[in-house]
C-alpha cells in the first residue's frame, strides 16, 4: 500500500527532524558549557598573571629594601672611617709639627 510506505517515510522524517533538533540543541549546550570553560580559564590565568605580578613587585620592594638598608649601613660605615681618618690626620700633623719643633 503505497500510503503506508509515505506514512512510514513520513514518520521517519519527523523522527529525523526530532534527532536533529535534539542534536542541535546538544550542541548549543556543549558550546555554552565550553564558553563558560574558557571564561573560566581566562579569569583564572587572569588571577595568576595577577598574583605574580603582585609578588614580583613585592619581591622587588623587599630587594630595594635591603638594598637601601645596605647602602645606609655603608654610608655610616663610611662616615666613621672618614672621621677616624680625619683624627689620625690631625694626630699626624700634631706629631709631624713636635718632631719638627724637635729638631
């Protein structure tokens, strides 16, 4: 009967379509479920880039820290030994004038 081969035509069409619908709309979510993956990558890798770009500027405080903190240790070194320096200068002129009135 050649009405029931198109019935049956078309009932698998309209499985067909039904399938395709389905698939489709698996498809959509796939695609919503891999932009929300990737939004989350991004913030995340946004989070670290953020982290190590705030413990490298406090490294680099810390760095400048101890390097102001050794510079400043140096100065005062420097000062100390200029002024003994200075003593011993005027200890040599003292000396260099009483052996001079000596003679």
């Amino acid at each position: 009967d050649p009405d029931k081969g198109v019935d049956l035509l078309q009932k698998d069409v309209a499985r067909l379509q039904n399938e395709v619908v389905d698939l489709k709309s698996q498809l959509r979510k796939a695609e919503d479920k891999c932009n929300e993956l990737e939004k989350e990558q991004n913030a995340r890798s946004n989070r670290l880039k953020a982290d190590v770009y705030e413990n490298s500027m406090e490294l680099l405080r810390e760095v400048q820290k101890g390097h102001n903190e050794v510079q400043e240790a140096a100065a005062k070194r420097i000062k100390f030994l200029e002024s003994g320096l200075e003593q011993a200068q005027a200890e040599i002129a003292s000396l260099e004038q009483a052996a001079t009135q000596l003679e």
